[in-house]
C-alpha cells in the first residue's frame, strides 16, 4: 500500500522561506509531484522528481530521496499568493503509469 | 486555450436522483480521471481511462460509473447519489501512459446530496 504523510499547517511571512516536508511508504515508484491548491480551485502542477536531488523552477524547488522516501518543497521570497495548499503525490510501481496517490496537503499561510 | 471543462460546476440535489457530471479537455488527451476530494483524506481517484472504451477502478468506485465514448469526455454518472458522496470532484487529463507526464485538473464540480 501506500501512505504519504506532510504537515497539515504552516504559517510563514512575505518575504520568507519555507520549507514543506513530504515523507512516503510505497511499493514502488515511478516520481513524486507537487501541485498547489488555492481553496476551491483545482490543483496545478508545481513539480516533478523521479531521480534523487535538487530540482528547480524559479522561486520553487522540490528536493527527493528515495532512499529516505523524503520530499520537500522550497518557497522561497514567499508572496501573499503564495497562501494556499501544497499536495504531495505519488507514482506507485505497478499500478499504472498515470496512478496518483496524493497525501492531504499542508495549508500554507502567508502573512504581512 | 488547452483545458479540462466540468460541468455543473456546484450542485444541490436528493437521495437516489440519478446525475451526470460531465468532463471534457481539448488536448487530445489519452488518459482521463476522476478524483473526490474530502477534508482531511485528500484526493482519491474514483476511475481513470487509459482511452476510448479502457476504463477501470480507482480506490473508492463504490456508487459511481464512468464511460469513455469519445477521447475528449469522461463523465461521471451517479445511479443512486447518497450523502456520503457530498464532495468536491475533479477530472484529470494527461497525454498518455507515460509516467513522466503530468495531469491536468479540471475547475471541480461541488456537489452536495441531501
């Protein structure tokens, strides 16, 4: 089976930098996403890792060890848009190429 | 513009009254997908369609049914809606089968059964 754990809530201020921790078990992988989810909107793609390292887009980076089955995203020069949620999912092996397991998300607020 | 379209995009309805959600995306899409999402579980998958006619379950299937007619539309069809399938659903496209690619969300259909 599958289970992804993150933080359910973080506060942070503009101009800050946060870092949101993604932990998994899986029977296999094929990647890991992040997608960022304003309340009532869909989720939008932030990033992909399937290889161990550093990737990154901008102010965002995303960071993976498989061997930890450990994520993070990095936000850095946070803005006020930046308040949202951050999902973490999951490509499991074997279950499908487009399979997605999601975690819960962290609801990140950004304050003045 | 390239996008995943829902429709309706909030409804209210009762116990047992069948209805459709419709899905479509204009990017020539392969794979399709329907996710609940619900406070505290997060987004679970309900189908997907690998292509036309190629569907299967997801992780909670239980009273919903899916067709895959055509490549652009997915629709989500409840026989026999009941509360606890008060949810906020989203459909999903990505271009194929590769595991590198990513998925598309639709803007989400609220639904509330009484």
């Amino acid at each position: 089976g599958q289970n992804i754990d993150q933080p359910t809530e973080m506060t942070a201020t503009e101009g800050a930098i946060v870092q949101i921790n993604c932990t998994y078990q899986t029977s296999g992988f094929n990647g890991l996403f992040w997608y960022q989810q304003h309340a009532g909107e869909a989720p939008t793609f932030l990033s992909y890792n399937v290889l161990d390292g550093l990737e990154e887009k901008g102010r965002f980076s995303s960071f993976l060890s498989r061997s930890k089955g450990y994520s993070y995203l990095l936000l850095k020069e946070l803005q006020m848009k930046d308040s949202a949620s951050y999902l973490c999912a999951v490509r499991p092996m074997n279950t499908g190429f487009q399979k997605l397991v999601f975690g819960t998300g962290t609801r990140l607020l950004v304050s003045p | 513009e390239a996008q995943v379209t829902q429709n309706p995009r909030y409804l209210i309805t009762v116990t047992g009254k069948k209805l459709t959600v419709t899905c479509s995306q204009n990017m020539n899409h392969e794979y399709m997908s329907w996710y609940r999402q619900d406070p505290g579980l997060g987004l679970r998958q309900i189908y997907y369609s690998m292509n036309v006619e190629v569907t299967d379950k997801g992780d909670v299937p239980e009273g919903y049914k899916v067709s895959r007619k055509e490549k652009r539309n997915f629709p989500l069809i409840l026989e026999s809606p009941s509360p606890n399938q008060t949810s906020l659903y989203f459909c999903a496209s990505s271009l194929n089968n590769n595991y590198r690619n990513t998925q598309y969300f639709g803007p989400g259909t609220r639904l509330t059964v009484l």
